[in-house]
C-alpha cells in the first residue's frame, strides 16, 4: 500500500478499541506495517480484517519478560506507539496502594518497559519516533475524581519530555499527545456502570469546551 508511511513499521499498544484502534487503522492506511497488540484477543480478531498490513498480537504491558521478548523478535521498528491506560475513579481518599500500584504500573511502568525494550534497536537503525498518549488530566489540569490518572499522565509527560531530550541527538522524537474526553468504549462502560449512563453521560458533556466527546479517530488523525 502506498501512503506517508509506505515501508515504515509500527508497534502500538492497547489497540483493541478506542484511541489505539483508531491509531492502528490509521497507521496502516497511510500504508505502514502495523504491529497491533492488546490484552485482549477478542478485540484484536477483527483487526486483521479491515486492513491486511496490521498483524496482532497479544501482550499484557505489565508483562516485562513479554515486552522484552516481542521486541527481540521485531528489532528495529519506526514508531513505537504507547497508548494503554487504565482509569481509576476517586480522590485520594478513595485511592489505596493496589490503586495506585495498578494506576502507575499500567499507565505509566508500560511506557518504561516498552521504551526501554525497542530504543536501542531504534537507535542503532538511525532513529525514530515514540508516541505517547497522556491527557489534559495531568500537569495540564485536573479534572474531578481523576487523582492517581492525573498522576500518572502528568508522569507520562515528564517521560515524554526526559527521552526527548536525552536522545534527540540519535535522531530519536519522542512526543505526547494530550487528549480530553474521548468517546471511546471505555468511558461509555464506565458510565454504565454507575448506574445512571444518561445522568452521566450529561455531567461528562457539560465539561467539554466544544459540547461534545472528541472521537478515536480525530485523536488518532
């Protein structure tokens, strides 16, 4: 397939739904090799399906050993693209150290592991690029009841901002994209579980400048 990314190869992470799906379609149709993975197996099946140069593969980013392992396999790749999260709902109060230890080790620890897996074949190859999603809940803002996730995605910026700095003599960009709401099916099953998705879903919208979510693909474009 010919495109801006024709001959280019792609890790992504999280690509099962929502803003990794998006990105990994995206990808593929600008024409890259496309290596999508995911915990889950039932969300990547379709994958493959919509666009022939996205292979799938399942991978836990906790898992350090199997991060280690893909990478070994892939060598050399041009965009790493790191987008699982997990969002935890509270404030401090509501907040205990399984929280915070999940919090952190899916949001954040997954980026060290994958980073620090694919960098130095990146760099011996003559550089490329690492995407990282954070979001405006961060050292950007905050938003209500999002403690250890504003946490965690103002860490995501501050390792953002460290590798590019370290490595941008290698040839190596390293950027964050920033998202706000996302109507991803994550939020939508958050707020059905509360209970009462309409009321939720209203207090959510009354946050947004624009008036609406932002969809996966404006994110991913």
């Amino acid at each position: 397939m010919s495109g801006r990314l024709a001959g280019k190869t792609i890790f992504a992470t999280a690509s099962g739904q929502g803003i990794g799906r998006a990105a990994a379609l995206a990808f593929a149709n600008e024409g890259a090799r496309v290596i999508a993975t995911d915990v889950n197996p039932e969300t990547l099946a379709t994958l493959e399906d919509e666009n022939a140069d996205i292979q799938t593969r399942v991978l836990d980013v906790t898992d350090g050993a199997g991060i280690a392992k893909i990478a070994a396999e892939l060598g050399a790749v041009d965009v790493v693209f790191n987008c699982a999260g997990y969002v935890h709902n509270g404030t401090i109060l509501d907040c205990d150290e399984a929280d915070w230890a999940r919090s952190f080790d899916v949001n954040i620890k997954s980026m060290y592991r994958v980073i620090k897996a694919f960098l130095p074949a990146m760099i011996d190859a003559g550089g490329g690029g690492i995407v990282n999603i954070s979001s405006v809940a961060s050292s950007i803002t905050a938003a209500p009841n999002r403690f250890v996730y504003g946490a965690t995605k103002a860490a995501v910026i501050g390792l953002t901002k460290a590798i590019a700095v370290d490595f941008v003599g290698k040839n190596i960009r390293c950027n964050a994209v920033c998202p706000g709401t996302v109507d991803s099916p994550s939020i939508n099953e958050r707020m059905a579980a509360t209970g009462d998705y309409e009321g939720m879903r209203a207090k959510f919208l009354e946050r947004q400048p624009m008036g609406r979510f932002a969809s996966p693909e404006e994110v991913a474009s």
